[in-house]
C-alpha cells in the first residue's frame, strides 16, 4: 500500500503543479493588466492561495460538515454503522477510529473529511443509511476509509482550495474589468497611445480570465477521478468482497434525489458525483468520477480476487486492454482471496430488512432533532417535539394519557 | 582527494540507505505485532459478550440448557486457552465460534427471544465482533506479507539477515472448515 500511495503521489503532484501554474499565470497577467506591474498580481494570487489553505488544512472538515448540515452521531444512536466503520477501520490498519455524521437527506451519497487520517471523519446521508443491507454498507464505508487511508482528502482539499483561488481571482477581475471599462473609460483613454502591446497583455488577460478557471477544473476532476478507482479497489481489498460495493454503487445509481447541501467545490469528495445527469457519455472529461456504471462493471468483473493487482486486470478487461489504472509498485503485493457472500438466513446475521432499516433511520432523525420518544403500551412510539408546551400527551391510537 | 570524497560519498549514501531500509523494517514489524494484539482484543471482547447473551437466552429457551451449556464450556475452554500456543487457541476458538452459531440458529426457533431488544442488540454486537475477528486476521496477514516482502526483497533482505529480522507466520485458519462456504442441505 505505502509504495503505491507514494507513486500515486507523484503523479497527482504533477497535476496539483499544474494547477499551481495556471494559479500563478493568472495572477500575474492580473496584475499586469490592473496595477501595471505582474509581480503586484503573483503576490496577490499567493497571499490569497495561502490564506485559504490554511483556512481549510485547519478548519476544512468543519467547513465541509457544517456546509453539508451533518451531524456527529454516537455508538448508541446507530449501532451497526458504527461497528461497520471499526470493521473496516481494522481491515485497513487505521489508527483512530473516525468520527461518524449522519446528513439528513434523502439522496443517496457518502464522504470522508479530515486533513490526515488521525483526524478524520465520514459523513452518510440518511437516505443511504436506509437503502444499504451491510455488505453494501461495509462496500461504501470501505471506499470512504480508503480515501482516508490514500490521504486523498487533504490533497482533495489542497486541489479545491487552488481551484477556489482561481475562480476567486477571475471572478473579481472580470468584474473590476467591467466597472473599469464603465467608470475607468476616461482615465485610460486619457493616457492615450498605449500601444499594441497593452492591448495584447489585456487580451490574454482577458482570455487568462475565461480559461484559467475552466482548465483548473479539468485537471482538478482528472486528479479526482484517479482518486475514485483507487480508493475502490482498495475498498475491495479490505473487504475482499467487491461485489457489497458494486451493488451499492447500482443502488445509488438508481436513485435520482439529488442531494440539497453539495456543490460544486465540495462534489469530489462524495462517493458518487452528486451531480451526475443520466445519459452522459463515459469517461467525460467535466466529471469528478468515473462513470458509476463503469465502476460497477469493473468491480463484477473482479473475477479471480480482491486485490489491487485483480482490479486492474479488471480494468484493463472493461477498457479493452487499455492499460493500468494503479501504479505497477502496488501490484506485486500478493493474492487476496474472494471471501464469500454474508448468506440471507445465516444465523450469525441479525439483517434487517428493508422495514426495519428505515423505521431505525427514522428514529435516529427524530431523535437527532431533540423530538422525545414515548413509548406506549399499545405498540406506538410517540414523537414529542422539542417545543411541545403541555405537561402529557394523548395516544392517538388508544388515547392513553402519557406524562411528558 | 577526489577519491577520498568519492569513497566518503558513498559510505554517507550506503549508510543512509540502511537506516532507512532498517527502520522500515523496524516499522513493519512493529505493525505486525500490532496487528496480531488487535485479533485478541476481539477475541476477548467475544468472550466478554457470551455470559451476557446467555443470559438473556436463558429465560427464554429454558429447554435448550445443553446448547446454552455448551457454550458456556467453550467459552471458559477458550478463555484458558489463552497463552498455551496458537494451536490451541485456535482450535478452541473455533469450537466456541461452533457452539456459538448452534445456539444463534437454535434461537431462530423462540420468536419471543428474537423479538427481545437486548437479545437483538448483543446479536448485532456479536455478528460484528465475528467480523472483527476475520477483518484484524485479514489486516495481521497483510501486514506480515508486507513484512516478509521487506525481508526477503533486496536491498533489505541484507540488512535483515544482519540484524537478524526473522519472517513471521500466517495466521492460517484450518483449511476445510473455516475457508469453505456454508453448506444449506434440504434434506
């Protein structure tokens, strides 16, 4: 794993470079059109690029959860997902034990947060939470602590942050553009006779503007995807069992709810795009993941094993020989058996069914919304809300009266 | 003096090299043993749930008291066999993992004992823990591959048989019975 996190390393630097080129360029024909000077725009653009990294190596997982509306939840408020999560984090060899949040929405979606993976969290929605049996479930949580485990939230967070510097900047010199040009007109117009070459300096400036942000987002999606094959076929390591991650992934596919708290910045670190549009063609180069279908296509295929080295068979198989998707270095670290499915009526396994599942996501919900719950001797669970004025309260059902 | 600087170079560099590769070693290992502690935490923490959820199948299925025995006995056999060589930790553990999954599916027959909340609760704490125990199984044969890579690789594999860093061993379960999948037979 070490060898292939660092070699992946590498080349994800190359691209985060890239990015901090395209950062720098802008800065600099910035300045060069506005103050007359390139050097003015570059220490702009850096001061602005480090004051937001910092911001988000320190404060990025509160951000990102506090943007998303989640909430920490305990052992006791949802016991299965919380040993799930260990499950995985022992299969992974992660040190700590992640914070686990519950987003209260009906789409289908998961993310992991924390800048290193002492601190780190993972957030689900609760529309998941409802869908999964647990070998899905075991699938995405998985995926979410490989992206702990590859460090791919803080370069996620890296990337993000450079790509908000960039659509920051040209956002704020398109328009001091457009007010110079409205109230700006006489004073340069009074210097007169610029020449040709302020204009050419203008017009890349100009086109600088347009590109620089639409490029930044190319290459941050080009890093991002990479991200999402290998932190599924890591996943199908540590559960040696890529088809609970396969059928989850076919299960949020499924699913059309979007989710309200994302956007754009923030939609890499989900495990699917949260805004994906049906019918798109494959391997578009404007997505943050790979096509889900695809995804699910290479994990089936899975056929001999769950490690890296069987993924990218897979890969290669899905692509028509289309070559590696992993770093070589990884690949030599041995076979890893298939483990079979957990069996339907296996004894050892307390599976909810569907109803069950949702009854139990729905009470957390109220629960985590301070709504008390009554038990009633007829079988109903009253909600009492957290304003609720009166001293008891009546059973609808057999019109008991319960003290509140 | 341009070879003195030569030879000196290079020892700076072939010492850096076996530092480093010696202190992956040290860090590899150490991981190891790491990963083998987790698997008897898990274990332990099996054997901390048994008299819990005996107890509360106890009231329930007053008629199944050898099943219920059973794994009491096994429980207390796998319990004393801690430290007497991973054998026989092994074998005792797996008849406790069979004592277990016995009364869990003898349990399918009292609906009152399924329907209890504590019963279901210790039985998710249960199935999980079994999962803990393949999972740190899973992670502490990982990390020994990785290890004995290390060993057996050059340029480490030098340093290792200097400082006399020895392979370790697999966990291996009993092939046959562990390994295969269960059988459902309609007879």
């Amino acid at each position: 794993m070490w060898e292939q996190i660092r070699s992946n390393q590498i080349r994800s630097m190359v691209l985060v470079v890239g990015m901090a080129a395209v950062l720098l360029v802008l800065g600099y024909f910035l300045g060069l059109v506005f103050f007359g000077s390139g050097t003015g725009g570059l220490i702009i653009a850096l001061v602005l690029w480090l004051v937001m990294n910092l911001v988000a190596y320190f404060q990025g997982d509160s951000i990102l959860l506090g943007i998303s509306k989640a909430r920490k939840i305990t052992r006791d408020d949802h016991p299965r997902l919380f040993n799930v999560v260990e499950e995985m984090k022992i299969a992974s060899g992660l040190e700590k034990m992640p914070d686990i949040y519950i987003i209260d929405d009906p789409a289908l979606n998961a993310f992991a947060a924390g800048r290193d993976p002492s601190r780190a969290s993972i957030a689900i929605t609760s529309g998941l939470l409802q869908k999964l049996n647990r070998d899905e479930l075991q699938g995405v949580i998985a995926h979410e602590i490989s992206h702990i485990k590859n460090r791919d939230v803080l370069l996620m967070s890296f990337c993000s942050v450079l790509l908000g510097s960039i659509v920051i900047l040209a956002w704020y010199a398109t328009h001091m553009l457009f007010f110079s040009a409205m109230y700006g007109g006489r004073r340069s117009s009074g210097r007169g006779g610029g020449g040709g070459g302020e204009a050419i300096v203008l017009l890349i400036g100009i086109l600088l503007m347009i590109l620089a942000p639409i490029i930044a987002q190319l290459i941050y999606f080009a890093i991002s995807r990479r991200r999402e094959y290998l932190a599924d076929a890591s996943g199908a390591l540590y559960t040696r069992y890529p088809e609970g991650l396969a059928s989850a992934l076919e299960k949020i596919a499924a699913s059309t709810t979007e989710l309200k708290t994302a956007n754009q910045a923030t939609a890499p670190m989900y495990i699917i795009n949260p805004f994906r549009q049906k019918g798109r063609p494959a391997a578009d180069l404007t997505s943050t993941h790979p096509p889900i279908s695809e995804r699910i296509r290479i994990l089936r295929s899975m056929a001999g094993g769950a490690s890296l080295a069987d993924y990218n068979a897979a890969y290669a198989r899905v692509h028509q020989g289309g070559g590696a998707i992993l770093p070589s270095p990884a690949l030599a670290a041995g076979a890893a058996p298939l483990r079979a499915p957990t069996p339907e009526s296996a004894p050892l396994e307390p599976e909810p069914g569907k109803v069950e599942r949702t009854r139990e996501v729905s009470d957390l919900m109220w629960r985590m919304n301070n709504y008390r719950t009554v038990n009633c001797a007829c079988g109903t669970k009253l909600k009492v809300p957290p304003n609720f004025k009166k001293s008891e309260v009546r059973c609808p059902h057999c019109g008991r009266i319960h003290p509140v | 003096m341009i070879a003195l600087y030569v030879v000196i170079g290079v020892l700076v560099v072939l010492l850096i090299l076996v530092v480093l590769n010696f202190n992956s070693l040290v860090r590899l290992r150490n991981q190891t043993q790491n990963a083998w502690s987790q698997i008897d935490v898990q274990l332990k923490r099996r054997h901390d749930l048994i008299p819990n959820l005996v107890e509360t199948a106890k009231g329930y299925m007053a008629h199944e008291r050898e099943t219920l025995e059973a794994v009491t006995n096994a429980r207390n056999l796998a319990q004393g066999a801690i430290g007497k060589g991973i054998d026989a930790q092994a074998k005792a553990e797996g008849e406790l993992g069979g004592a277990l999954s016995r009364l869990l599916a003898v349990a399918e027959n009292y609906p009152d004992l399924k329907a209890n909340q504590n019963f279901l609760a210790l039985q998710e704490e249960l199935t999980s823990t079994e999962n803990k125990i393949a999972f740190s199984r899973q992670f502490y044969n990982d990390s020994i591959l990785r290890y004995n890579n290390k060993i057996q690789m050059f340029p480490s594999s030098v340093i290792a048989a200097m400082t006399g860093f020895k392979a370790g061993e697999f966990f291996e379960i009993e092939v046959g019975t562990e390994r295969e999948a269960p059988k459902v037979s309609f007879a």
